[in-house]
C-alpha cells in the first residue's frame, strides 16, 4: 500500500512491487560495496564534494560584472555554501550514510507518494515518469532517523540601508518558503517508502532543517517578525554548523522533552511539549528492538541509495567511489568557463587570449595566467604541477605545435587508456603534422623497439 498526498491509500501494482524490489536489491549491492568500512565517522556520498559549479575568478568591482557574470558567481557562492554543510556532517562522529544531490524523477515519487498535486499546488501533476520531480541537497541515513538539510546561501551586510536590509530580509524569507516545500515533499517521499514497506510500525524519526552557513544566528534575532508559524529550532545558522559535531546525536534523538530535541543554541526555539510544529515525522516507537523494524529501515535506506544514484534510467553504482568523484571533477572542469571558447570569460582578472594557432590546436581561446606563464615559459626543463582539469595537457599540446612550427622536435608522451592522450593527436592532426602513436602499454613494444 502507498498513501497519497491527501492521505488516501492505493494498492501498489505488480510492476510496482517488481522496481521496488529492485531499488531494495540495488540499494544492497551499494551497500555492501561502499558502506562497509568499519569506520566511526560517516559514509559521504559522493566522497568529495558534488561539483556543481566551477569555480571561477570574478572582477571585483561590481560594476564590472556582467549580468552573466553575477549569475555564476551566485551559483558558485550556492555551491560553496553547500560545502560548508558537507564538511560539517562529515565531521559527525557517528556511523551514518549521508547523500549529497539527492534527485529524484516524478515517477519514483508517484510510485511512493501516489497522486500529488504540482509543485505550484494548482493541479494534480502531470509530470512525465522521468521528469524531474524533487530534490533535497543531503539526505542522511542514520540508525534510526531520516535527516533532511536544504542549503540556501543568504547574507545580510551589517552596512546597509534600511531598504538594503529589508530586501535581503525578503530574499531569506523566500528561500525559507522554498526550503519548507522542499523538505515536505522529500519527507512524504521517506514517509511513503516507510509506510511501503512496513507490516507493523517503524521505529524512525524524519528530521528536516534549512541551513545557512553565511548567516549568523545572532544577527538574525530580527526575523521573527518574518513568520510566526516558523519552528526556528530547524534553521541552522553559521554557528549551529560549527558545533553540529557536539549536537547531532541531541538533534536526533526521539523527543522526550525540549532540551533534547534541538541543538543548545536552538532550545528556546521549541514549544513547551518538546515537539517541533509540522518541521519532524515521527512514526512507531522510540527504539530499534525488533527484527521487522530494522528491516524496514534497512530496505528504506537501500532504497533511497539506490535513487540516489539512479541517473537517465541507469543506476551508477561507480557515483560512490572516489574515482568515479575525480573523473567527474576533472570532467567538469574542462569544462570550465574561463577556459573553453564556448564560454566567455575575457573581463576575468588576469585572463589571456591566445593565438589563432593555439586556438586552432586545442580549441580554447582563454589561458588562465598561471596557464600563460607556463605556456610562454622559455625554460628548458619546467615542471608543470597541477590536479585533474587544470590545463596541463592543453598548455602543452599548445606549447607542441607552438615548437613544431619552428624545430623538428621528438615528443614523448607517457599516458594510458582513457585520459587526456588524445588532446595531443587533435592538435597535431588540426595542424596537419605527421606523428607515431607508440603503444607501450599491454607490452606492445618493447624497450629497444622504443629507442629506436
């Protein structure tokens, strides 16, 4: 059985029952796979970091910055923000999984949830299975709990006007709405897949909270007056994070009274019964005594594993490990704005524009400076250090073709499948210079045969 929004009770179809076992047999392999460490602390995933903005180098002048440019800042300052919230929960002492990006499409969510309204909540939704449904910026898998955290970045300058202020004040009360809608509808998502899979009642607690790591706590006295219907006890500002290591077990123990329920700088915030109005969920008993509930929670918590890393239909079990993390971060940092010609960066500080030979060669049209330096280095040995995406393989290849015009050189490049070989056979081949493609690896050729 499933319950819908409004509360109503469906039956689950056999297909149904069929993606269900397979998000609970997929969730297992998980599992097993990368939550089996042994360590205290928590499982993070991704292992680093999801990277979803590249960081980049802005004017300082405001006025300098284009329209363009405040947009991506904002983003990269949304995701730097998430950060501070992942380093805080990987600080926790506690054994726990904790999801960082957590999507999920219309059709998991229906599957759950059963009939809801849209997001605007005008009309039932008429999303597509695969359309995009909802997301929760980390999910945590505790023993017996569910904790929510959305992440809004807000600042308000103590150097402002009054009109200043009152606007930023709009824009936190804002993304508060926003942040509250969010946590709802992942929480029925959890509270769905619970009432699946239960015969009798769980023992799990659903947490949510809003986070603002640039926002502090006393600074935000004031906002009271912004919603009385708030429960102030699940915001977490600047200083709750830093002392979240010290608090999280509080904050996730069942209620029994007020000074447990909430961090201690967030105790005045809850009500006299200890409860936190419409913010938890708390279904069963207080314990995990018995078998049935800890299997509930255990397929529960395979289950959004597996969402979790349910990408275009496909589960990407790789999404767990770090080398799928380092792969992903260098692949989006070729992407890069500041460097790639799609992407206008020239009012960047210290951004070059390179020739038409380069351009032609590797297919940027902006070096970074440390990038230029390197590339217009006229020293006979360099040592060029950098991690994954940082323009190593373009600055040389540029540099390649930059010799070539002018010496015969002998290039040795030493590389392997699946990384950056080919940047250097496309720009030989953009300047219609012949190569040999020696393959030493797999023992194709041996020592002499390479002297030669």
């Amino acid at each position: 059985m499933a319950s819908s929004e409004d509360g109503s009770k469906r039956q689950i179809k056999p297909h149904e029952e069929r993606k269900i076992a397979t998000l609970v047999e997929i969730g297992g392999q998980i599992r097993k796979e990368y939550c089996t460490s042994g360590n205290m602390g928590p499982v993070m995933m991704p292992p680093a970091p999801n990277l979803s903005s590249y960081i980049d180098k802005f004017p300082e002048e405001e006025e300098q910055l284009s329209a363009s440019n405040r947009s991506d800042r904002q983003r990269q300052q949304d995701y730097e923000a998430e950060v501070a919230v992942y380093r805080a929960l990987e600080q926790v002492e506690e054994q726990m999984i904790v999801l960082h990006g957590f999507k999920y499409n219309h059709g998991e969510y229906a599957l759950f949830v059963g009939d809801h309204l849209n997001k605007k909540n005008s009309a039932r939704c008429e999303l597509k299975d695969k359309d995009p449904e909802g997301e929760c910026d980390f999910v945590v898998l505790g023993a017996n709990y569910f904790a929510l955290v959305e992440v809004k970045n807000v600042t308000i300058s103590k150097q402002c006007s009054d009109e200043e202020k009152e606007t930023q004040v709009r824009v936190l009360q804002e993304t508060l709405r926003m942040s509250m809608i969010q946590r709802k509808r992942t929480s029925l998502l959890i509270e769905g897949i619970l009432e699946h899979l239960q015969l009798g009642q769980s023992n799990a607690v659903i947490r949510t909270f809003t986070a603002y790591p640039n926002l502090m706590r006393n600074f935000a006295t004031h906002l009271d007056s912004i919603n009385g219907d708030i429960d102030w006890s699940t915001v977490l500002f600047q200083e709750d994070l830093q002392t979240l290591k010290e608090n999280w077990g509080i904050m996730m123990r069942p209620a029994q009274n007020p000074s447990e329920r909430a961090p201690r700088s967030l105790v005045s915030a809850v009500d006299s019964t200890g409860n936190a109005a419409g913010s938890d969920v708390e279904v069963g008993a207080t314990d995990v005594a018995d078998n049935s509930s800890h299997e509930v929670l255990y397929q529960a918590k395979n289950i959004l594993l597996a969402m979790w890393c349910l990408e275009k239909g496909e589960y990407n079990k790789e999404k767990c490990s770090l080398g799928w993390t380092i792969h992903e971060i260098d692949r989006q940092l070729k992407q890069g704005e500041i460097t790639f010609e799609s992407k206008r960066r020239d009012r960047n500080p210290g951004v070059v524009e390179v020739d038409a030979i380069v351009q032609e060669a590797v297919k940027v049209k902006y070096f970074s400076e440390e990038q230029s330096k390197a590339f217009k280095s006229k020293s006979s040995l360099l040592w060029i250090h950098g991690p994954a995406g940082s323009g190593k393989s373009l600055v040389l290849a540029a540099k390649m073709v930059h010799v070539l015009k002018k010496d015969k050189v002998i290039v040795f490049k030493f590389s392997g499948e699946g990384n950056n070989s080919t940047v250097f056979e496309d720009a030989l081949a953009s300047q219609e210079e012949s190569f040999t493609l020696i393959e030493s690896y797999l023992g194709k050729h041996t020592r002499g045969e390479l002297s030669e």
